[in-house]
C-alpha cells in the first residue's frame, strides 16, 4: 500500500472502524501494482487459453457486492452453523437472523481497500454473473500470541518482521523463473 493508506488510517478512519466495525481506503493501491496485476492477468490467459478474459478481469462489487453490518463487531461472537443449501466458500453462516436492511455495501474500484474487524457480521449473495469476485484475508498477530492450533507450522503463518516469538511459521515463498509470474523485486525472493 502507499503512504495514501496511511493517511486514511488515522484519525477519523480509526475512530470510524472502531464505531462501525470497517473502513474503505479509496485510490491506495499505487496505480503500477494495479498494472502489474493487470500485466498478471496477461500472463495467466497465455498459461491458460481455456480461460475467458472476462474470469480474469477486475472485480467490481457492483449488482451483487459484499456487505457488512456497521457496529456489529461490539456484539457477541455469533456461533456457526453448517449450511450446505447453497455453495459458498466455508459451507457455513452464522446461527442468528440477521436484519440486511442494516447492511452497507462494500462497492470497491482497482486501488481500493476495504478493512473490516474479524467479528463483523458480513456476506454476499451468491456470485451469478460471469464477473470474478474475489477476497483476500489476512490476519497480523504479535508474535507474542500463540497459535494453538495443533497442525505446526500452522499452513498460513508466515513471520514478516521483528524477532519470531513463540510460534513456529512457514518458510517464506520463494520466486521461480519460468513458473512464477515476475513482480518487481522478484530477485529477492529467489
């Protein structure tokens, strides 16, 4: 990200994520990684010709998007329950009924940045346009919290800086020519 997210991390974006649970950074991410990934999309369709463009373009909230409920976060951690009446990623929802009425939805644009708290009653619809929609998750811990579960090193911990602490983590993923993509930098990771 660039110093653009910083700016709209501080003060009332802070206090905004800690009232409502989210916060959306507009223009953060610097137009050349958008380039790159665009460069990346290139490249895929090369590698994979069975794949339409329109699979790899950008992904737009737009008919369909995600949503979260402002200010649930506060609430008590709602318990899952298995759902398997339609496709999703987990196979699971939330055991509570929820009131969409109070939802926002997250319509992002490339360069955009949407953060939520772990916590935050959130979801879509189910995906029925030929529009990729895609997320990513990560999730920062200290290195003084320990990771219990009992697979180590836990397959998504990855140590990125400061002494590693009580944990165990992954090896950091390392660049190959020819079967990577190549990224500015992409050196170092050899």
């Amino acid at each position: 990200m660039t110093s653009a997210a910083e700016n709209q991390l501080s003060g009332d974006a802070v206090e905004a994520f800690e009232r409502d649970g989210y916060v959306i950074c507009r223009g953060v991410i610097d137009e050349s990684l958008i380039n790159e990934v665009n460069d990346h999309v290139g490249w895929l369709q090369a590698r994979h010709p069975d794949v339409r463009p329109e699979q790899l373009g950008h992904a737009f909230l737009r008919d369909d998007p995600f949503w979260v409920v402002p200010g649930s976060h506060r609430g008590p951690v709602a318990e899952m329950r298995d759902n398997e009446t339609v496709e999703s990623v987990l196979g699971k929802e939330i055991a509570v009924e929820v009131d969409e009425s109070q939802a926002v939805d997250m319509v992002l644009a490339p360069g955009d940045v949407e953060v939520h708290h772990p916590n935050i009653v959130h979801g879509s619809n189910a995906n029925t346009s030929p529009n990729r929609r895609c997320g990513l998750t990560i999730r920062y811990i200290p290195t003084s919290t320990r990771i219990t579960d009992p697979e180590v090193p836990y397959p998504s911990a990855f140590h990125l800086q400061g002494s590693p602490g009580v944990n165990s983590y992954q090896p950091r993923p390392r660049y190959v020519e020819g079967r990577d993509f190549p990224f500015a930098g992409c050196s170092e990771w050899t």
